[in-house]
C-alpha cells in the first residue's frame, strides 16, 4: 500500500490521470443527478405522450444543465490553467 502512495507522488502523470478520472466521476454524478431532478419536477405521470407545460418544463431543465455544465467546465479549465501557471509552480 505504501509503495503504491510512493508511485503515485512520484508519476506526476498518473497523479494527473487519476485526477482526470475522478473530475469525470463527478461530473457524472452531477449529471445523474440533474437528471433526476429534471424527471421529479417535471413529470408528473408517465403517458404516451408529453403535455406542452412538461416539455416546456424539459426543456428549461436541460437547457440550465448545459449551463450548469458549461460553467463547471469553465471552472475546472480556469483551475487547471492557475495550477499550471508560472505564478503557482514558484510558491
């Protein structure tokens, strides 16, 4: 278990990829999750067909989740770049 912590602090790629890996698993939950949440606010009873009011509603969803995502991968992107700025690697 040891040596394992000791490859990982030494193989600045892998510490990267595992960090990649782990960002994606959030952002999975995160999209589980909206989806949950649009399905529970918006439908009220499963049919053959959608009303205007819960496509409507649908939509809204979907469209304040690609913002939602939208602004988390900017987030992620604005993180990612200040790690790897000239400014953090002098600290």
């Amino acid at each position: 278990m040891e040596s394992q912590a000791q490859a990982l602090a030494a193989d600045p790629h892998l510490q990267q990829f595992i960090e990649v890996e782990s960002q994606k698993q959030k952002f999975q939950q995160l999209v589980h999750g909206l989806t949950e949440l649009c399905w529970d606010k918006c439908m009220d009873k499963p049919g053959p067909r959608l009303d205007s009011r819960t496509e409507t509603c649908f939509v809204n969803c979907v469209e304040r989740f690609i913002d939602t995502s939208q602004f988390i991968l900017n987030r992620l992107e604005q993180t990612q770049k200040s790690r790897m700025s000239p400014e953090s690697l002098s600290d």
